[in-house]
C-alpha cells in the first residue's frame, strides 16, 4: 500500500509545472533554513543559561565553603562575597585563615554535591607567603574519570591565601546538561538531509518524466507520416483491380486499413493527453445532450457487442441531461469506459444509468467484467498503468485509456470515480455540472 501511495505521489508531483516546483523548492529551502537558524539560536542561548547556572552553583558552593571556615574560627563578622571567577573554568576563594587541607576538601566536596555539581575538579590551597600551591588533589564524582592535576591560571598581585578550584570537564558537564536539545537539533538536522535527498530524487524523477514526455511526444509525431502513407497505400489497393477481384488481398487490405487507424487513434489520444497536462487543451466547449451521445455510443458498439454475445442495458432516468463540454472528448470518455467495460468482460453485460441532483448529472457505466483490486484503484488513472496479470496480456493497449477519461473528465469540470471488486466487475461512474439557465 505505501508503494502504491509513494508511486501515486510522485506521479503527481511530476506533472507540477516547473514554475509551482521552483517556488515549492525556494520556500522549503527557506522555511528549513528559518528552523535551524532558530534551533541553532536556542541552543546557544540554551548553553548560555547553563553557563550562568554552573556559575551560579559554583560560587554557592564556595561561599558556603568560605562560610563554615568563618564558622570553624569563631568569625561572626559580617559575609561578604569571597568568590572571584578570573577564568571560565577556574574560581578562587578568600578563605582568610589558614586551615587543614583534609577540612577544606570535606567542606568543598560536600557544597558541591548540595548544589548538585556532580564533576571532576581540581582545587587547591595558595600560600601568599611561599606563592605555592599547597594540597593540590583532583576529584571526580564518577569512578570512570581519571583527571591529571593540570597547573592553576596565573594570577597577579594576589597576596593573600585563598582556595583555587579549576573545574576541568566545565564544557562538557555542560554540555551534557543540554541532551535534549542537543538530540533535538540533531533530529532536527537529519530531516532536513533527509528532506533534501527526498527533494533532489524527485527533482530527477521529474526531470526523467520531462524527458520520457517529450520522448514519447516526438515519437508519436514521426508516426503520424508513416500512418498516413499506410492509410493512403491501403486506400490505393482497395481501388486496385487485382484486389477487388480477389477476396484474400481485399481482407488483408481493409486489415491493413483498420489496424493504421486504430494506430493513428491511439497516438492522436498521446498527443492530447500531452497537450491536456500542458494547460493548454483546444476546445471547443458547446452543449450537449448526454443521452443523445449515450445512444450514439451504444449505436457503435453494438457490433462489437454481439460479437462477445453480449448486451446493452440503458437506465436513462436523468431529467437534465444538458452538460457543457466539447463534443469529440465528452464522447470519447464514454466510448473509452464503453471499450472497457466490453473488453475485460467474457460475456459483457453493460448497463449505463443516468440520474440527477440539483446541480449535477451522474453516468454510471456499470459491467460484469472481471473486476479490479483494490489496491490498484488509486492508480487506474495513472498514466501508461495497466493492472498486472502476470505474463498475460490477452487485452491490449497502452495504459492511456482511463488517463485519458480523468484529464478531460477535469477539465469538463467533472469527477470520476470507480468501484470493482475481482470477479464482481467494475462501476465507473462520472459527474458533470449541469447548464445553468439563462
């Protein structure tokens, strides 16, 4: 089924004019280019705002450092902020008195886990009088991390002691932080390679189906001078005297003559279902009588019919009967319906039942053929498609038939529609305004 929808889609965008495609390409291309300018705006501004927020945590967790040493020496004067950020990554506390390195490392490493900073770190105590760093350990909240004491930031002019911690993983603790955003900026990133891919295929399966168009369309045109000399020759031995005499080459004549024309009709209906997808179809739009043309094409199909012992059932219970079309393709959406109807049918039985509503004439041509799939219904009307029956091709054609039938149906502003089932045969049954009244 998703084949089917996949083949379907790209069927129709194929027939876009270039002009709708371009504009399709230039606002996807922009709309994408909007989105991940502001994904990448929001995750910065994301890594910013946990960038404060690790800061934040940090100077929370010294200055409580810094509290309970005042704490431990009796200090009651009045706290006044003792943390100094002189790099992103490194923050130095005025501790004041002077205290064991095993307290320190108990009271910095119990702040940050209050304050929820679970990363590596390295810290250590100044001495302003032997300008040393005295107690310099790493530790590290997960076992896996192995940190390697790296030397603290320089810093001039510092004559008092105070408590140095270089936070070493600072960008990634932080970046790890942002793992939904991160995943979605990603996520975000392979729709849009996924987008592109997706439109560069279709862009060349539209370039492909360009091409096979005006293949088929200059191919169908070199015909039109060999049909015709076909026909002609075929016209010139039907007047021959030999042939008139002799029963065999008149058969082989009028064979001659029929197959050209059943050839010249077929790259006739090429070349309008072309000149129909181009916008540019030549009508001319008059009122008809749907009845009337109903009868017309039950009249020429009455032969072929018989030959199949078949029958015409007619339920003509329309009352408005006028519809605005032209002439020569309103009769061959019937007559292509009609063909069908009689040739996937054994023994045809081919009922063809008109009504109305308000605003609309209904035709239903209706047979005990041998029925469609359902999954193939949405591509009946597909260009060149033809239902598979394996290696069998016992009717033939081209695949244009229905095509045909759903192009100029639209441009009659009508609709078509089908119901089959295998074994049950098929229901096409056509819409078309009615004339309005003058």
């Amino acid at each position: 089924m998703f084949a089917s929808a996949y083949s379907a889609a790209v069927s129709s965008f194929t027939r876009m004019k270039s002009s709708t495609l371009r504009k399709l390409v230039v606002v996807g291309a922009l709309l994408m280019t909007c989105v991940l300018a502001a994904q990448v705006y929001w995750l910065q501004k994301t890594y910013a705002l946990e960038e404060k927020e690790f800061n934040v945590k940090v100077h929370s967790a010294l200055n409580e450092v810094v509290q309970r040493i005042r704490l431990s020496q009796r200090d009651s004067t009045p706290f006044i902020e003792a943390v100094e950020q002189p790099v992103p990554n490194f923050y130095i506390a005025d501790i004041k008195y002077r205290i064991n390195g095993d307290s320190i490392e108990n009271y910095l490493k119990r702040a940050l886990e209050e304050n929820d900073l679970f990363t590596s770190y390295q810290f250590g105590i100044y001495n302003a009088t032997t300008r040393k760093f005295e107690h310099v350990e790493t530790e590290s909240f997960n076992p896996d991390d192995n940190p390697r004491i790296q030397p603290f930031p320089p810093l001039d002019k510092k004559d008092e002691d105070y408590l140095a911690v270089l936070f070493t993983n600072r960008r990634k603790y932080i970046i790890s932080e942002m793992n939904f955003w991160i995943f979605s900026t990603l996520a975000l990133i392979i729709v849009i390679i996924a987008f592109a891919i997706t439109l560069l295929i279709l862009l060349r399966q539209k370039l492909l189906s360009e091409i096979q168009k005006d293949f088929i369309n200059n191919m169908t045109h070199e015909f039109r001078t060999p049909i015709s000399t076909i026909q002609l020759s075929a016209e010139v031995l039907k007047q021959a005297a030999p042939v008139k005499q002799n029963p065999r080459l008149m058969n082989y004549t009028r064979i001659i003559e029929h197959e050209s024309s059943h050839l010249e009709q077929q790259v006739e209906r090429v070349l309008q279902i072309a000149q129909i997808e181009r916008a540019n179809p030549l009508l001319h739009i008059e009122k008809l009588d749907v009845h009337a043309i109903i009868q017309r094409c039950v009249m020429d199909f009455e032969y072929k019919i018989q030959q199949k012992s078949g029958r015409f059932v007619l339920d003509l219970q329309a009352d408005q009967t006028c519809v605005e079309a032209d002439a020569v393709h309103f009769t061959n959406i019937l007559f292509n319906l009609i063909d069908n109807a009689i040739k996937y049918s054994p023994v045809p039985v081919v009922t063809l039942h008109t009504w109305n509503d308000s605003q609309k004439i209904y035709i239903s041509v209706q047979d005990n053929g041998i029925g469609i799939p359902r999954q193939y219904h949405k591509l009946l009307f597909s260009q060149f498609f033809r239902v598979p029956t394996g290696n069998l091709h016992e009717v033939k054609g081209f695949g244009l038939g229905l095509n045909y039938v759903k192009l100029y149906t639209r441009a009659f502003k009508g609709r078509v529609s089908v119901e089959s089932e295998p074994g049950k045969g098929s229901n096409f049954t056509l819409s078309f305004p009615i004339c309005k009244i003058s």
